[in-house]
C-alpha cells in the first residue's frame, strides 16, 4: 500500500544494435506492484510527467538517455509536450489515440518545434498515413503482432525512413527475427523487465507539484504560447541531452528521411 506523499514509477531500458541503453520507457505505477494499475490514461499520463520531471528529477531516471513517455488524446492534443525538453523527451502517441486532425494538429506543432514522435503498439490501419508522416518511431508489439505482419511493417515503414522499436521481445528467436527484418530498437523480457522506483515527496517541491499538475490539466491553456515563452529556458541546448539513436552528436533521434 503506497504512503501518502509517496510517488512510483516504472522504467524499462530500450537498447540499441550494439545492446547498449538507448533510452527507457516511464510508466505509471502507484505503489511497488509491478503492474499498471485500474486508472484512467489521461491521469497516468500526468503523473509521470509530474513524477519524472519534479519529484525524482530526469536526469536520475534515465542518465543521459531519452526518456519515452506515453501521452493519452488529452495530454497530446493540450500540448502538454511542448513544456518538458525535447532533448530528453521521445512522445510516444498511445495505441488509443485515435488520428483526428487535432492529434494530426497537435503532432505537426510538436514536430515544428523539434520533438520526436514514436507510436505505441502501430497497427497499420486506414486512416494513419497523417500520423505516419510525422512519426520518427515505429514501436511494433512482438506478442500482438503476427511474424510476417511485424517484417511486412519493417520493410515497409523502415524503408521510408522510420527507427523500427521492436517491443514486448520475450526470446532469443525473435530478437534474432526483429535483428533480421531490420529493426534498430530492441525492448522486451528478453533484455530487462521494468523496475519500479520510489521517493517520498519532499515539501518543498509540494506547491511545485501542485502548480506543474494543474497547469497540464487546465482546459483552455494555451499551451504554445507558453511553449514560445518558456522555449529558451525549458528546451536547452541539445549538448544536455539524452544518447542517439544513429550516434549524432547533438544527442537526438533522427529519422532517415
């Protein structure tokens, strides 16, 4: 049973070719369980940002790799994004948000201002080509996804320019498959499991917390002119950032395109 004023989250290393860190996945947790609890992923959503940037601090969590963080419809379309830096940010746009022009909208924004998109769980289906455009990563569920579905993707997305993250990878067999189809991002039980962390809150960060938790979720803040605003503070040099994926010395995701 969590503590009041105790605050969890879960992380899970994504490693590159060469088996080295990449970057981690923050999930949600409120308490040591190591599961994803009966919340709603909006909620979820908030709290991890809240967590990772003002409670345990970014840098602790995930050294100088990125960090990717799921955004719900609410957070995405919000712009919630545009407030955390984008050299230590992947958003990774979850497998419910459907691809409506004002997630089309609020991903061309973050794509101007420099961010780099993923996409959970990806199922090709009609509809997504606006999304696709803007994606860097392609993140393929291996326990979902059918063999040849999941190389049928990889060669199709991998070959218009997309980092292709095989995930939910549990044996030696399909790392080697996603290693043979072109996949450049490995996550899964076969690499790590996720590992919850945990830290009390300290008090002087209480109003802190507050204030960062309302202002995500106010209904009608304008998020990019608070983005224009904050640009120079809150997105700093890219020598801050977290480790590539394709070695560029800024520190920051690209695609081939």
């Amino acid at each position: 049973m969590a503590v009041v004023g105790e605050h969890f989250v879960a992380r899970q290393a994504i490693f590159g070719l060469s088996h080295e860190v990449m970057a981690y996945e923050l999930l949600f947790r409120d308490s040591l369980a190591n599961f994803f609890p009966d919340i709603d992923g909006d909620t979820a959503s908030t709290r991890v940002i809240a967590d990772s940037f003002l409670v345990f601090g970014i840098e602790e969590l995930t050294g100088r790799a990125r960090a990717f963080l799921n955004f719900s419809r609410r957070p995405l379309i919000e712009g919630s994004a545009l407030l955390l830096p984008r050299d230590r940010v992947v958003v990774e746009i979850l497998e419910t948000v459907e691809p409506d022009a004002e997630v089309v909208e609020a991903c061309r924004r973050l794509k101007q201002a420099g961010d780099t998109l993923a996409l959970d769980d990806f199922v090709l289906s009609p509809g997504q080509e606006p999304l696709l455009r803007l994606a860097d990563i392609i993140k393929v569920d291996f326990r979902l996804t059918p063999a040849p579905e999941r190389q049928r993707l990889s060669r199709l997305l991998g070959s218009r320019g997309m980092t292709m993250l095989a995930e939910k990878v549990e044996t030696q067999e399909e790392y080697e498959e996603a290693l043979a189809s072109g996949y450049e991002l490995f996550q899964g039980y076969y690499f790590s499991r996720p590992t919850v962390l945990a830290r009390r809150e300290l008090p002087t960060l209480k109003v802190q917390y507050l204030r960062f938790l309302r202002e995500v979720n106010a209904p009608d803040i304008e998020f990019v002119t608070a983005a224009d605003s904050q640009a120079a503070e809150s997105r700093g040099p890219a020598a801050q950032g977290g480790a590539p994926v394709r070695g560029d010395a800024a520190g920051t995701f690209h695609s081939r395109r």
